[in-house]
C-alpha cells in the first residue's frame, strides 16, 4: 500500500505491550516520506496505471495541463457535499466509455510531488505495461526498460492494471450495493495478505470511502456509470466533506474531498483534489492540523501547517515505453 495511507494506518494505532513492530514500522515510513526511499514512487507507478483505456494506438486520459508554477494559496470555502457529488455523478454519466487497452500497450503517467518542509517539487515519468509485467523509467536521460517479470510484492495490496480493470467491472452500479460491496472487499484490509501482521479492519465508514477515492483518484477511465455510481455512494458516507480552493503540487486549485472522523484522531488531513469542472483527479494533498510527535518521545514528526502534495499532470495509453502520447 502506498506510503501515506500507511502512515495514516500506523498512526491510528496505539502500541500495547509486546506490539514494538508498530514504532519501528513507522520509522521506517517516516524514512521515506523524508526523501531516503523510492517505495512512494513505484507504488504510484504500480496503481496509476489502474483504469486506462484505450482504442487507438496512442489515447490521452488527461489534458496535458500548462506548465505548473508557484504553488498558490487561494481562500478554502466549505461547500455542501451532497449538492457537489450529486453534480460529479451527472458529469460522470455522460462521458463517453472506452475500450479497454491490449495487454502490452502501456500506461504512461507524469507527476510532481513537493516534499514536506521543503521548496522542491521533483517531476516523475514512468512507463507500466497494462499486464503489469514490465515497467519503465528514465534515469540520467536514459530510458530503462525493467526484465518481463512480475514486480508486484505478494505481501502488498498491488494489483496489475488488468486485476484492477478487472475488480472494477464487478461491481454494481447501484449506489447502495457499491457500497456494501466495497465495505467487504477483503483485499483492502491491511495486513490480510502479510504473515506475522496483525490484521486492521477499520470502521466500515472509514473502509468504503478509502477503497472509492483509491478507484476514483488512481483509474483514469472507469465505465461511466460505476463511476457516477461511487459519486453518488459517496453521499451515503458519513462524514464526507468538501472544500473549494485546495490546491495540488502544481499549484492547480480544485475541490478538496476528505473525511472527517468523529474521533479527531488523526493530526493531518488528506484531500484529493479533483477538477471542478470535469470531477477528474488532480492530485492530493496532505497538511498536518497539529505538531506530530513520536509516541512516548520528544522527537518532533511534522510541525503544524506541514504540507505534502501530488499533482498528476499527464495520463496516456501508448504503444511502446518512451513515448508520452
């Protein structure tokens, strides 16, 4: 699972005697959101690619967008929930579906991410076959090309793009069956597949609104009526809110969604941010509501007002790696 909905989980739980993993464990992913890893990005690079679709040889799921600039601060306005996801499943309904790619067409996606506590905002090209058995990067301006081979951790909640596409079209198209569907989808629960790993099964709530936002911001086309369905499941979600003026690392302001928990447990705040206009994903973004400390320690974690942004910039389907649509 990617590294901050694992740092998210982590947190969430308070050690007990004897359960020391848990402390070592999020060491291990505060490393890599401080920039000493590579696991965040090849998490993205695995289910980016998730719901391409392609016709012809080369397909554009986004608009490329202008050249991002510094990022900006527009004022934030809270607005009604059910009246702006009422809105995106219209919109959603009326795009028009697309075949799905070959299996050896590929998924080419361009992000930026912006660090916490820091000015710089590293851009990330990848390249992932629809199968999932190859992926590709550039490194000092050459392109590498990964061995046919299967590169997903069997411990992880990877799936390929063809496993993706495939959980996605079973499932209904009514709102309230969605879900109940994805509430008892087993494959989301953490630690389910990792031996030795107590599983966490959060609240159904907390369950159902993580597994949509993962299928809405991570597949660039779905069949248009599942996904004006988990619009309209969205407002069966308590707790689901909206906000106006949320920008992602590209400085792009859009429509904030987050869940707000009665508990108040968690001292940071994940948006993902879509399109106002064409409810697409943007990007995401993550502010720290509170200083964060280390359990039973005086080590500092992130400051309040800490920021962690994500801006996807490009989607396409191409024939071969190196090519960008």
């Amino acid at each position: 699972m990617d590294d901050l909905r694992s740092l998210r989980e982590w947190r969430a739980e308070v050690p007990e005697p004897g359960q020391e993993w848990i402390i070592s464990g999020r060491r291990r992913l505060l490393t890599r959101i401080r920039g000493r890893g590579r696991a965040l990005g090849r998490r993205l690079l695995v289910i980016g690619a998730l719901g391409s679709a392609a016709a012809l040889a080369v397909t554009t799921l986004w608009p490329q967008p202008p050249t991002p600039g510094p990022e900006s601060t527009p004022p934030v306005v809270r607005l009604d929930s059910s009246v702006v996801l009422a809105d995106a499943a219209e919109v959603a309904g009326r795009r028009r579906g697309a075949q799905v790619p070959s299996p050896k067409q590929w998924h080419y996606t361009k992000t930026l991410d912006k660090q916490p506590n820091s000015d710089t905002v590293r851009t990330r090209e990848s390249w992932l076959r629809y199968d999932g058995l190859q992926a590709a990067y550039f490194k000092d301006g050459e392109l590498h090309v990964s061995p046919e081979s299967n590169p997903l951790d069997a411990n992880d909640d990877d799936l390929t793009p063809q496993q993706y596409d495939a959980k996605l079209r079973e499932l209904p198209t009514d709102p309230r069956k969605l879900l109940a569907k994805v509430t008892g989808d087993r494959h989301w629960i953490r630690g389910a597949r990792e031996k030795g790993v107590p599983h966490t099964v959060a609240p159904a709530n907390i369950r159902a609104y993580n597994v949509i936002m993962l299928y809405l911001s991570k597949y660039g086309t779905m069949p248009p009526r599942l996904e004006a369905a988990m619009f309209r499941a969205l407002t069966l979600i308590p707790g689901v809110r909206i906000e106006q003026g949320v920008s992602d690392a590209a400085g792009r302001s859009g429509l904030g969604v987050w869940l707000e928990r009665a508990d108040n447990a968690w001292p940071t705040r994940e948006y993902k941010i879509l399109d106002p206009v064409t409810y697409r994903y943007l990007g995401s973004r993550m502010v720290w509501l509170r200083d964060e400390v280390w359990p039973g320690r005086d080590e500092l974690i992130a400051r309040k007002g800490t920021v962690w942004s994500r801006a996807l910039l490009s989607s396409a389907i191409v024939d071969r790696p190196g090519r960008r649509g």
